[in-house]
C-alpha cells in the first residue's frame, strides 16, 4: 500500500523536490499551498501524513493543526523556522507528533516521516493485553482502561504506556523512550518526552501524586502501583 503524505506549504521549490524525493520512497505525494486547500484535499484524500509548514498565506499552520485535533488523530510533522523551545513546546501541546525545523536535509524528512508511518502499522510484539494496577491495555485496538473506565488516548500517549506496561517497575531511560517511541534523532528532545509524560499523567488521575508513573530525576521514568490494593 502506498501510503499517503499530504505537504502544506506555499513554496513551490519545496513541493518540487519534496515530490521527487518522497514519490521515490514509494509514497503517494498530495500537496497544498494553503489552509483552505489542505482542508480539501485533507476530506477528499484521507492522507495518512500530514507535513505542515507555519507560514501560510491564508493563517498560521497551527490554525490547520486545531482544526484536525477536534476529530482526527492523522500524524502531522510541522515544518518551521521558529527554533525557540517555547514554540516547539507549543506545537506538541497543539497536537504536532513532530517538528522539524527550516532549513532541513531531505534524508531526516524521510526517516521522520517512516517513523510516523511505522506508528500506524507497528503493534509491537508480544501480549495483546498487558495489564498493570488499575490499568488495562489492548494493543490491537488502541484501547485502554483506568479502573474499568476506558480512556481516550492519543498514538504517542498509547506508545508511551506500551513500554511503560511492557515493563512495570522497571526504570526505562529518557533516550531509551525517545528512541523507541519517537526514532533515532530525537534521543536529546527530551522536552518531547515531559510533554507526553504530564499529558498522559493527567488522563491518569495520576498529576500530582506520581502513584502510577514514576519520575526518577535525570534517568527516566518506571511505573509503579503506589496507591492502595
């Protein structure tokens, strides 16, 4: 299966070798130049990948990244020129699943696109279900339960939880988990990580108290069962 990439940006230069470069890859290249035009091909096409730049003539691309968040969970990578921490910390907290900053290589854009990609396909090996304390997890249909209460998760919140469950009690390394949950170049974001981390704690009831996921300062994080039997 082809897998389909929609690229929103308003240079032409762009939309020609990033075409070339991903039609080689096997994808099936859909493009935009703006927020009105991505919406289009977005409820005509389905892509399963979104490559969002900022600067659009119609708005800011973050407008386009709220709009999917309030009824699809399509991976969007966003293309930006703003280096600043603040404003990539917004873009997670807005729903990005990765950024990549201007200027970039063509060879990092497709390696984070394949880790996007494998997001969708990968269920990871072993047990279906894993469970642990209060919770329950169901890797083939992305479901999981608090307390017999189904929760609502997004892929990277899910992913985390994964190997978090795969393992209780042990201590799982920040570039362990970045690595395995985001792809080999993001082992120094750790900032990816705390952002996930507070996001799944608060669907967790778990924000203030740690009785589910442990931070251990400076290594990584465990999961543990503190609360009462």
């Amino acid at each position: 299966m082809a897998y389909k990439v929609l690229v929103v940006d308003d240079e032409p230069q762009i939309h020609t070798f990033m075409r070339i470069s991903l039609e080689a890859e096997g994808f099936e290249y859909l493009s935009a130049t703006s927020i009105a035009t991505a919406l289009k091909q977005y409820r005509s096409h389905q892509p399963h990948l979104i490559v969002l730049d900022l600067g659009l003539p119609d708005g800011d691309g973050i407008e386009l990244l709220h709009t999917l968040r309030q009824q699809d969970k399509t991976p969007v990578l966003v293309l930006t020129a703003r280096d600043q921490e603040e404003e990539k910390i917004r873009l997670l907290e807005a729903g990005a699943n990765d950024y990549l900053s201007k200027p970039f290589g063509i060879r990092e854009l497709i390696v984070r696109i394949k880790v996007l990609v494998r997001d969708l396909v990968d269920t990871s090996s072993g047990a279906d279900l894993l469970q642990f304390g209060p919770l329950t997890l169901q890797k083939s249909s992305h479901q999981c339960w608090l307390n017999q209460q189904e929760i609502a998760l997004t892929k990277k919140e899910f992913a985390l939880l994964v190997q978090l469950m795969s393992h209780p009690g042990q201590l799982l390394k920040q570039s362990e988990l970045l690595r395995n949950i985001w792809g080999e170049t993001h082992q120094e974001d750790s900032h990816y990580l705390r952002i996930l981390v507070r996001q799944l704690r608060k669907k967790l009831n778990d924000s203030d108290e740690q009785q589910l996921i442990k931070t251990e300062p400076g290594l990584g994080y465990r999961l543990t069962d503190l609360g009462p039997p």
